[in-house]
C-alpha cells in the first residue's frame, strides 16, 4: 500500500519527459535509478543531488517504513503516485 504526498508544483510536460526513463537506458554518471508506483512500478533515474534535500528526504523515510531496505526490483523502491513523484522531482530541479 502506497502513500500520498501533497501536491507541490505541477510538472511541466518537458520535465515529465525528461525524469522518466525505459528499462534500457544507461544510467549517467551522478544519478540513480528508482521505481516509482503504487501498484505498477515505474523506473525514473534521478541526480544524486537531490539526496540532499529535505523533501526527497523525507520521501525516503516513508519509502523505507513501506519497504525497509530489501528493494526486490534491485533499485529503490518509492511506493507514492507517479505524478506525486514528478511534482516533487520538478519542485527539487527548480529550486
């Protein structure tokens, strides 16, 4: 079962396009790969940069209460909407 965050910011459609990612993209040096989803998992990869801020902090420490550190998809797990994750990704590229 997921969880919900607030509504941050609306995501530009050219910023939708440019987090998600197929299952057969390289991933860049500075990023990481995380599935996405409450049901059907999507795969974002995302700059290692945002691990500092508070907000995608705080994602992660619900992430973890929901999965603990045994991800099976061999990537970071986020159980949150898709749309709640790319608003909260544009929000942390924008500030």
């Amino acid at each position: 079962m997921g969880f919900r965050l607030p509504r941050i910011v609306n995501a530009k459609p050219s910023l939708k396009r440019t987090l998600s990612s197929s299952e057969t993209i390289i991933i860049p040096k500075s990023h990481f790969p995380v599935y996405v989803g409450e049901v059907e998992n999507k795969r974002f990869v995302v700059p290692i940069s945002f691990l500092k801020h508070p907000s995608f902090q705080n994602l992660l420490s619900h992430a973890e209460k929901e999965f603990g550190f045994n991800h099976p998809m061999g990537a970071l797990t986020i159980p949150c909407s898709e749309e709640a994750f790319i608003d909260l990704t544009c929000n942390l590229q924008n500030s």
